[in-house]
C-alpha cells in the first residue's frame, strides 16, 4: 500500500453565464428570460426550458424563495425551492437550519460553497 | 464478477481486472486471442488515479492490439459500456468484446471524500458548489414522489430490508444483512426521509461479460442470453429543471425504447435488476419502467418479493450487492443473464421467465440505460 496525494485547484471560467455567478456573489438572483416564450428560469441553464430557444435575456429576480421540500442531514440542511418570478425550480443549501419555514431569501453564499444559498425567514408559514 | 466489498486484502483494481475478465473468458469457453475488443466502464479516474484506463487494463489483461475504449455515464457507466458492446458487434467492428466496468471507491480514498467527488455527478456549477450530497439530492426527489404516490417511509424501508435479505444468498454480496424494516427506522438519519440503511454503500470491484454473435461463440451446448432491446435517453440534469422532480423521466424513454426494440410488452417481464441507489429510488424506478400500474400497491402485497409475481433485485440490487460504480451495470447485466439461465449464485426466479430487465441510471436518473435480456 502507497500514498498518494493530489491536490488540485482549479481556476473555471464560466462563459456566458458569468454575469449570473457575478451576481450571484452580490447576493442577487439573475434568471434567464426566454426572448421567443418569456419562460423566465433561474438558475439559468442556457436555453429555455420550454420551448428551447437559446435567445435569453437577463433580468433581475427579487430572490425570495418558497421552500418545495426540505432536507435535514446533521449538521445541514437543503431544500428544492422556486424563486419569486421563476418557472423552474433550485436546490439550495439552508444558511439557518435551525429555523424551520416555507420562506426564504437568497444570501450570499460562503466562499467555501459558491452555489445558492437562502436565509430561511422565522416568522414564515411553518409547514414544512 | 468480483465480489463487491470494501478490499482490504491489499489487491489492487487491476487484479480485480484481471479476475472477472479471466472467470467471464473461462464461461464463455473463450481464449483470450478471441477476443478483438475491450470496452472499459469506469466512472472517475480519481478513484484509481489513472487516466486513460482502456489502454492501462487492454495492458493488464493481456489485451494490448485490440481496439480499446473507455465508456463513462456515471452510474449508468457499466450499462452504457455494454450497449456500446453490442453496438460494435452488431455493426461489425468488432466479433467478440469484452465489457469491463471497475470502480475503487470504497477503499482508495476516504469516504467524505469520494462524497464531495460523487456531488459534482449533478450540476457542478449549482449543485455541486452548494455543497449538497447525493443522499440530499435523492432525498429531495424521494419526497416529490411520496407526496404524489402517498409512499411512505415504511414502504422504502421495506425495499431496504428486501434488498439486503435477497443479498444474504448472494456470495458476492457487500451488504448481506438480516434486517427488518425496523432496524432501517432506527438507522442514523443521512439525509432525511433517508437513513443508512436506505443508502447503497461504495464499494470496490469488477466486473466482466463477453459479447458476440451465437456463431462467433464455440458450440460448448450451452444455452446462452441474447440482449433482444435496448434503449437510452437523458433528462434534464437539475432536478429544479423536471416538471415532477419525483419522476424519472428519462428512464421511461430508455425502458420504452427498449422494450420496443425487444418486439415486448412490460408484462412479459419476468425478472428485473433496477437501481436502487437509495431504496426509494427502487420505487421511482419501477414506476418509472412500466413495471406497476400502481407501485406503491404492488410494493405492499409483495410483487417484487423473491417469491413474488415480478421479483426485482434478486442479487440485492445496489443496496445489498453492492455499487462499485463502473462495475455495476456490467454486474447487472451478468446477474439477470444468470437469473434467466437460472445458474446465479444466490436466489433465482422461481417461475423461469423468458425475458428479463435491466436498469442503471447516473445522475439522478439523468443518463438512464435499460436493456432487455432473453433467454435462447
């Protein structure tokens, strides 16, 4: 038996969808709006989960959220939720587990864990 | 096939390798000089820490000449390696091919590790960079499907406790456990409604089949299984982009596809091998495949026991045998030959069925693979 170590630290350019990431870093939610249908998805995905077309345009969400489902695992939580304005669907990582509602809002994310995150709100509808 | 188990006998993938492809050349009654092409299945080369695997195994295992390649669709891999297999027999590249799917995942590296690995199996750039598990992912789409089937937690315990049962005949098994539904409810929670026991382990191992035309084969009287059906499709990678986030899709495109090359109804299914990941997934697999009009019901009155009307996941499917990734499809497929042929080593189908099906999926039933298996 041998030891191996590999360490890898990757730079990833993002094309296109860089103006959502950049964002996304501000804590501002920036979705796709489809030019042929006016789908409206975010997270963007590049063509429109309609009808296909790949003419988008940006707009700006409000990103306030509803939580779909919700998962607990020990020491976090995620949740399938649909942002204010958006068609399709996100999981997002809970920044407060600890508090238990249907309604959110997008946070910036910790450096450690670029993708979508939301602050749960405390005094939301607790069915969840 | 390999045993599938987390290795500490000190051996290495490529012995592994060599194993199942050495125990599949000596059942076909085969010479390795038969051979014209190798078809590797393996899901990350972080796990062996070898890029370009094709040719590294072509060279372990005696192959070096023969047209070699490497297929990779994440859990679906091994599945996908063998209908790229059939196609090179079939369009006459090639007269006799060796399908070798490996994984090492459950020993070479740490299991946190091979976890954040496993998250960017979905969107990387969303998914993956929350941080977010498989176990949380599948979780996610278990819980659309309970609301809208009304399965509970009871139902995917009882896949669970199956799955593990049916392994305990099984040598090759990982996880031969003799549990009950019970001892699932009590498991620590991964990811709720998920706990430990709902989770298929990580595990190392091989596996190999020989494919070829009946007249390629020698004439040793041995009754053999054709592949009559299969079929593949894609879905939208991010479960937030599905309509019904608790619906494979895709899988219902694969199966359809694939019963439809086999000439078949879904009924003339005898015996399947489903991938059950999680023991949810078991459920929306099924569903998924037109096995059920009613999955849920059918799950309670005992349909897919090993005495039941269609048993699923006689071998203990991923829960119980085992998932070294790359591995996996190709051990699926050798399984169900050997089901229908009535000569696998653990629980056979009691009815002797003609047909049986096979099904892997990577991602969460993103890149979906199903085949039709039938008895000459």
């Amino acid at each position: 038996m041998t030891k191996h170590r590999l360490t890898l630290d990757h730079s990833l350019p993002k094309g296109r969808l860089t103006p959502y990431f950049e964002a996304l870093a501000q804590g501002r939610a920036l979705a796709e709006c489809c030019s042929s249908c006016g789908r409206v998805q975010f997270p963007p995905g590049g063509i429109c989960g309609r009808c296909d077309a790949a003419e988008l345009a940006w707009t700006s969400l409000s990103g306030n959220a509803v939580v779909i489902h919700r998962t607990d695992t020990p020491d976090r939580a995620f949740a399938l939720v649909r942002f204010e304005g958006a068609k399709n669907s996100a999981v997002v990582a809970i920044a407060n587990p600890d508090v238990r509602s249907s309604w959110g809002r997008l946070v910036i994310s910790p450096a450690s864990a670029q993708g979508l995150t939301i602050e749960l709100n405390d005094k939301g509808n607790e069915h969840v | 096939m390999t045993p599938f188990n987390r290795r500490k006998d000190g051996s290495s993938w490529r012995d592994w390798c060599r194993d199942a492809f050495v125990g599949a050349l000596a059942d076909a009654a085969l010479e390795k000089s038969a051979i014209d092409a190798l078809v590797v299945a393996s899901e990350s080369d972080f796990f062996t820490l070898q890029l370009n695997p094709a040719s590294m195994i072509a060279d372990t295992i005696g192959l070096v000449g023969c047209r070699s390649c490497r297929v990779e669709g994440g859990g679906a891999s091994g599945h996908l390696a063998v209908h790229a297999g059939m196609a090179m027999v079939l369009s006459g590249q090639a007269r006799r091919v060796a399908v070798v799917g490996v994984e090492a995942s459950a020993s070479h590296l740490d299991g946190k590790t091979v976890g954040i690995l496993l998250s960017h199996s979905f969107d990387s750039w969303t998914d993956g960079f929350t941080g977010v598990s498989s176990t949380s992912i599948y979780a996610l789409s278990a819980m659309a499907f309970m609301e809208r089937t009304k399965a509970t937690v009871n139902d995917l315990a009882a896949v669970a406790a199956r799955n593990r049962q049916n392994a305990r005949a099984n040598p090759n098994a990982h996880l031969p456990l003799d549990i009950r539904e019970e001892d699932v409810a009590v498991s620590p929670v991964i990811s709720s409604p998920y706990r430990r026991l709902d989770c298929c382990p990580l595990s190392d191992g091989a596996a190999c089949v020989i494919l070829s035309r009946p007249e390629d084969l020698p004439n040793t009287g041995v009754v053999r299984v054709r592949i009559s059906g299969t079929g593949a499709a894609s879905d939208r990678a991010r479960l937030g982009d599905r309509a019904d986030p608790g619906r494979f899709r895709a899988k219902e495109t694969a199966a359809k596809r694939a019963l439809a090359a086999a000439g078949i109804t879904a009924e003339a299914i005898g015996v399947a091998e489903v991938y059950d990941s999680y023991s949810g997934a078991q459920l929306q697999a099924l569903e998924a495949l037109g096995l059920t009009p009613d999955v849920v019901a059918d799950e309670r009155v005992g349909r897919f026991a090993s005495c039941g009307e269609l048993p699923v996941n006689l071998s203990g499917g991923l829960l119980g045998q085992g998932a070294p990734v790359g591995a996996t499809g190709v051990a699926q497929v050798l399984v169900t030959a050997q089901q229908l042929l009535g000569s696998f080593p653990g629980l056979n189908p009691r009815s002797g069925p003609k047909y049986g099906l096979v099904d892997s999926h990577g991602g969460i039933a993103t890149t979906c693979a199903v085949s039709v298996l039938e008895l000459l």
